[in-house]
C-alpha cells in the first residue's frame, strides 16, 4: 500500500488530497498511442500528459500540469525505479521535480512528475521558457559530447553560474553513483524564471545499470574524457575544471558515500522486487567505493 505524507501532496496537487486516476495501464498505452503526434514527449516509456479537474487526473492535449509515466512490458519496474532514484537525489539536496508514485486502477504502478515549466499565474498556467542541452548546443545526437561542453552553457547563460556549476558537479557525481548511464543531453536543462536563469530541477534520474545490466557506458556524456572506469579523481578533475574549491568538491562526494546505509534502507523500503533491491544495493556499493578511494 502506497503512503503519501501531507507535504508531498500539497506540492504535488496544492492540498493534501491524493486525486483519483481512473485509467489502468492498457488504457494509458492505448491513450498515449492515441495521441502520437500530437505531444512532444519522447522516450522509451509512453507517456500522458495530464491535468487535475476536479480532484481526479485526467489526460490532457494542452495546458498539462503533469506526466504519467506508466510501467512497460520490456520494463516492468522503471516508475518504482525512477521514483526511488528521485527520492535517493532529494535526500541528497539535489533539488528534484515534485513527483509520486500513484496505483493504477488495475494495480500496476505508475510515476507521476509535475511539470517545472508551468506555473499557476491566476486561473492560467503559464509556460516557462526551458531549454535542454540538446536543443542549445545541437547536433544529431543527444548522446553526443561532454559535461565539459553543458559546464560551458552553464557558464554562459546562467545568472549564477559558479552556483549552477556545483548543481551540475552534484548530478553528475549522483548518476555515477546509482548507475544511470542514461543522462544525456535531454536529461539537463536550463530553465527562465522571472528573468533569472538556471539549471532547471533534476528529473529523469533512473538506475540505468539496473534495467540494463549490459549497458556499455558508465555515464552518457564524457567527464574528463572518459565514459568508462570513472573513479574520483575524475569527478576531482571536472571540478577543477569548474573552477569549484576542491574542499568543497571532496566535501560533497563524502557527504554522498556517507549515505550509503541510507540509500540501503531506501532501497530495502523501496516497491522494487527483492532481486532488483539486491541488485541496486550492489551498483551503489561498487560505484561508492570508487569515488571513496584513490586509484
């Protein structure tokens, strides 16, 4: 049984009632099929985009509020997944997108995010502007690249770039540390509010190591002109490289390997299935360890 505290509804639907979704996950594909073309949501899972009318969720063409990012056949567990990493990246002050998970009407579980490019202004819900790194710096690949080269974006665009540069230190360091070797391009981006620009929440955090043990690459993009056997003078290296204290730096990445039996007891309490919890609690381990010691 789902448990949701009162703080997290509020900042997920603006008071502490859990709405009611009246779809179940053949429904969700079924709709999302439906609506191809006509959103810009990409990705592997389908997705709804979603608005509250009434104290329920409904799926919406415009004006959306939320996502809902439904289970699939080839990927059973990737909403308890990506809640849990969410979950694992606010514990560590990341700053993620308000988000739950919510039980489908036939039992299956879905993650919902509540969109950071909207804001209530009165009754209407205006768009923020919001960009991600594919879209500023191009190519034919989101995969294509380095941190180094997003680190430059930050530099030149954002209104306080020193802050933003540590923000993207910390992610960067946090994928690494629960194995998602997905977070590309699209997975950073800037966001305008009130004429101040910044990284936008974190979002998308997945252990892609877990759903896809053969995955080929520890991280997406290169940091330090590597993807492959990272250890901590690496993430050292990049904070250099952004002009970050290197107190400071080894600071966070002990502050995070200091969460290792925290983490545990979240993945232990998590709704992944008892494989996947031992599974997880292994890539942690292994990862923490390298960005503990020197090689």
């Amino acid at each position: 049984m789902l448990e949701y505290d009162n703080k997290t509804l509020r900042a997920m639907f603006g008071e502490p009632v859990l709405p009611d979704i009246a779809l179940g996950l053949g429904d969700i594909v079924l709709e999302a099929q439906r609506q191809a073309g006509r959103l810009s949501i990409s990705g592997v899972q389908p997705k709804l985009s979603m608005q509250l009318r009434g104290g329920t969720l409904v799926t919406v063409t415009h004006e959306e509020r939320y996502i809902l990012k439904p289970a699939t056949q080839q990927f059973p567990e990737l909403p308890q997944n990506e809640y849990l990493c969410m979950q694992m990246g606010r514990h560590h002050g990341l700053g993620t997108s308000d988000n739950l998970l919510m039980q489908l009407t036939d039992g299956s579980l879905a993650y919902l995010v509540k969109r950071f490019d909207r804001r209530k202004r009165g009754r209407a819900l205006e768009k923020l502007a919001c960009e991600d790194m594919q879209q500023i710096l191009g190519g034919p690949s989101k995969y294509s690249g380095s941190h180094e080269q997003m680190a430059r974006v930050v530099r030149d665009h954002c209104t306080f770039a020193p802050l933003e540069l540590q923000r993207l230190f910390e992610m960067s360091v946090f994928n690494f540390a629960i194995g998602n070797g997905d977070a590309d391009r699209k997975n950073f981006s800037l966001l305008t509010k009130d004429d101040h620009v910044a990284l936008s929440p974190v979002y998308d955090l997945v252990s892609s190591r877990l759903v896809i043990p053969e995955e080929h690459e520890e991280l997406a993009l290169t940091l330090n002109g590597r993807q492959n056997r990272l250890c901590r003078e690496d993430f050292l290296a990049f904070a250099q490289h952004l002009e970050i204290a290197p107190d400071y730096a080894a600071g966070r990445i002990e502050q995070l390997c200091g969460l290792e039996d925290t983490f545990k007891e979240m993945i232990g309490a998590s709704q992944l299935s008892s494989p996947l919890k031992e599974r997880f609690v292994e890539i942690l381990v292994e990862r923490l360890e390298r960005l503990r010691f020197q090689s």
